[in-house]
C-alpha cells in the first residue's frame, strides 16, 4: 500500500514536469504560445507550486519582448530594445495577467517561508519572481528605478539561498546579473540608497554566470544565452561562438542564434562563415523548416547587407539593403533604421554626400528614439569615415 501512494505522488509530479519540459523547449524555440499554454496547463493541476506561476509570467514577458523586437535586439543588434509601435504595446489585460503571475507566486513561496525562513527552495522561487518583475519594468514598461529596485532584492533572495544550500550553483545566475548589471551603472546609480552594500563588479559578474553555464541544472540554459549577450557588450566573439553552437544543438528553431551566429563570425573576421550563418536561414525559411517560415526576409536581407557592409562589398550591401528599405511589409523599427543608416554610411564610404544625407534623414524620421536615428544625425554634419581597426 505504501508502494502505491508513492506512486499516486510521483504520477503527477511527473506529468508537471513533463510539461514544464515540454514548456521550456517551446519557449527557447521562441514559440511563446504554445509554452504558455503548457505551463498554464501545469499550473492549473497544481495552483499550490509557485515556480509553475513563475513560468507563465516568464512566457508572457519574453513574448512581449519578442513581439516589439526587443529580444532580437538584445541578442542580436545590440541596439535600442525598447523600441516599439504603438500597436505592439502589452494589453492591461496582458499587464494584469503577468503581474497577478508573479503576485501568485510571491505568495505561495512567501507563505512557505513565513513557516520555515531557511526553505531555500521557496527563496529560490521568490528570487525569480523579483527578477521577472524587473525585467518587466525594464524592458517593457522602462520603470527603471523599480526595475533596479527589484534586482536587488531577486538578488538579497538568492544570496540567502547560497548561505543555506552553498552547492545550489543556479542561484549564482541572478548574484551574477546583479554584480554585472550594478557594476555597469554610472557612480551615481550606484550610491543610491537601495544598492548600499551591492558596489557590482562585472568581471566577477561574467565569472559567476559562467559557472552557471558549466555546472548549473536549472538555469545552464538562461546562462548561456546571457553569456552570448554580454560576450557581445565585452567584444568577446570567440567565446560566443562555442555557446551559441551548443544552443543551437538544442534549440534548432530558434532562427535569432543564427543570426546572432552570424555576427559573432563577422566580428572574428570569417566572412565565409557569417554569410553561411545567414544563408542557412535563408534555406530553412525555402524548405519550410518548422520555425523558419515566420523569419521576415527583410530580416535575411539586413543581416546579409550588414555582413557585407563590414566587408567593403558595398554593391551587394547597397542591393539587400534598398530590398530592406523599399519593402512593402512593416520592417521593426531598429532594422529599418539601421538598413537607412548604412545606406548613408555606404553612400558616404563611396562619396555620394547628397545620397548619404538623404538615407540618413530616412533613418531619422522612420524611428526618432533609435539608436541608428541618434546616429545618423551625427553624420548628417560629419560624414561618415571608416575607423582603422
């Protein structure tokens, strides 16, 4: 009898995780709805677990984020992740959903750890629900004090959680974000009130999510994604590429890896492999792969006119990229800016001023707040010339 209520326990334990399993491989393929179903499904047969919570709220916001470019921004471009049409803001709806989430899930871990302060899996899941509310605020909603406000105190939770489990290396993933994300700040942020005692220190930021990456269980995944993302901030491409590689292993529907592939190769000087980065997703998107077909050509076109650019191939840089500005589709507005700007940067590179000023006028008025519209104003008086590297 013991032998089957232990068995009646781990049936359903392992149907959650098998969705949550089933969730996450969505969710890294960028297919946002179906994962969300998937973790509403696991959170519905055990409302009582708050990382299941957590887990619909992380699904909302990175679908939020890949809707208004943001994630393909921040992974890829570089540039401006905040950027979005009008018609791409969140719903309330969607705002109400994701925050009653994340308040759910506050509740259940605060619950348990009102009856027992060193229940370090309830720290643990606590801390999540901190750093997703701060991403929300960050990326979405640009509240950036109560962004920071609440990095911190993701990060005060999981410190916790090292002082009781030493061993538990995922919780080294949000100590690692908050000592790179503070020790990125201006001085000024950094003597605020809410970060006394959190001085931040990126190399040792880096060190600890490189751990997570190598020996995490949870979050191996998360640290290597983020470890892409900061070798590109740090100018460290070759140790990308290995990463990205490894993801792609797993997460072949994930298009934004190729293209961010791509750019790692450019940026270590293999022009042969960064165009074949981006002409395998030229291919998958032909053949029909699963998760090819939503790629907008415009987004092949950018990445290959940019590689180029780079290049000095600036004929063909200029065909895939008049092919970008002149589509009939709705190009996000990073790409469309960024395709004008190097529009104005070929024309000036093969000294056709007038041209130049022209496209960098474009990139202006297609998106104001970009970082390439910034740009370009400052070229539209100093033409653009070619740093020496």
């Amino acid at each position: 009898m013991k032998a089957l209520a232990l068995l009646s326990i781990a049936l359903p334990l392992a149907a959650q995780e098998a969705l949550v399993d089933r969730g996450y491989q969505h969710f890294y393929n960028l297919e946002y709805e179906e994962a969300i179903a998937d973790f509403q499904q696991a959170a519905r047969e055990h409302p009582e677990v708050p990382d299941l919570h957590n887990h619909v709220a992380e699904a909302l916001v990175f679908r939020e984020m890949y809707r208004d470019g943001a994630l393909e921004s921040e992974l890829v471009s570089g540039n401006n992740s905040f950027l979005r049409r009008a018609k791409m803001n969140p719903t309330p709806q969607v705002r109400q959903q994701f925050l009653g989430e994340v308040q759910k899930a506050m509740e259940l871990a605060q619950a348990r750890i009102a009856k027992n302060p060193r229940d370090a899996a309830a720290l643990y899941s606590l801390g999540i629900s901190y750093g997703l509310r701060s991403n929300y605020f960050f990326l979405v909603e640009k509240a950036w004090k109560r962004s920071l406000d609440d990095a911190t105190s993701a990060r005060k939770m999981h410190n916790k959680v090292s002082e009781i489990d030493p061993g538990n290396v995922d919780a080294r993933l949000v100590q690692g974000l908050h000592d790179y994300l503070v020790g990125s700040l201006p001085l000024g942020w950094r003597m605020l009130g809410f970060l006394v005692g959190f001085h931040g220190d990126k190399a040792k930021g880096i060190r600890l999510i490189q751990d997570v990456a190598a020996h995490g269980k949870i979050n191996r995944v998360d640290a290597e994604i983020f470890l892409c993302a900061l070798y590109r901030r740090e100018r460290k491409p070759r140790e990308a590429i290995p990463l990205l590689d490894d993801l792609l292993t797993r997460f072949p529907r994930n298009f934004l890896l190729r293209f961010e592939q791509a750019e790692m190769y450019g940026a270590i000087g293999d022009k042969k492999k960064a165009l074949g980065a981006v002409e395998k997703v030229s291919e998958l998107k032909k053949s029909n792969a699963p998760g090819y077909a939503r790629v907008p050509w415009e987004k092949i076109w950018y990445e290959t006119g940019n590689i180029e650019f780079w290049y000095n191939d600036f004929p063909q840089a200029l065909d895939n990229l008049k092919r970008v500005t002149s589509s009939k589709e709705e190009v996000d507005l990073n790409t469309g800016a960024l395709a004008w700007l190097r529009t104005g940067q070929i024309y000036d590179m093969t000294k056709q001023r007038k041209l130049a000023v022209e496209a960098y006028r474009k990139a202006i008025a297609f998106a104001p707040q970009a970082d390439a519209a910034r740009e370009s104003r400052w070229y539209l008086s100093n033409p653009y010339r070619r740093e020496k590297s």
